[in-house]
C-alpha cells in the first residue's frame, strides 16, 4: 500500500501520477521521496504444478494437444460413468437382465 503526505501540489502531482493508467508502480515511488511504500512480500517460490504447466504450455501445440487429451479423458470417464448409474438406475428393466427370460438355452437354432 502507499501512503502520500498530502502538501498542496506534490499531491496533485503524485495523484496525476497514480491516476495515469501508463506509469508503472517504480515510477512513482521514485517520482517524489513523500510517497512511502511499505515493504512488499516476499515472493512465494513457484509451485512444482506452475512449473509442470508452464513447461507444457509453453508451445500453442502442446496445449492444443493437451487440451485435447483431456477433453477424450474426459469423455471417455464421463461416459462410463453415466453408463454404470444408467445400469444401476434401471437394473431389471434392460434386455441384459430380462434377456434369460425369453431366450432358450440349447443346441442349434436350425433343429427343427
């Protein structure tokens, strides 16, 4: 956060600087020695995930393949997955389960 002592022009001036969407933050804590930052943090150190993702995504084709092999994982677990609740949702009514009932087991179906 920055704090400005407010003394008539200086405060203008400062206030013309924040207020300019072009000029950096070092600019203005340079620009005038009545602007005091407060210490930034410390940086935290990059996440083993940052890096994984950085170095994947780092060329458009990479992404472009890694975007598709997700969405074909996704679709693919998606799919087995409303598969198996659609099983368990309407066990006993699908051909799968009744199929025993009207088909006979035996020999060849060209006996006659």
């Amino acid at each position: 956060m920055v704090s400005v002592r407010t003394d008539g022009a200086l405060f203008r001036r400062c206030w013309q600087l924040i207020a300019h969407p072009t000029v950096p933050r070092q600019l203005l804590l340079r620009a005038s020695s009545s602007i005091e930052a407060e210490p930034r943090p410390r940086p935290r150190p990059r996440e083993a995930n940052a890096t994984w993702c950085s170095a994947l995504f780092r060329k458009n084709y990479a992404m472009l393949a890694a975007v598709f092999a997700a969405g074909f994982a996704f679709e693919v677990g998606f799919n087995n997955g409303v598969n198996k609740w659609w099983d368990n949702h309407n066990r006993g009514r699908q051909w799968k389960d009744i199929r025993s009932k009207y088909v006979e087991d035996g020999g060849d179906e060209d006996e006659e």
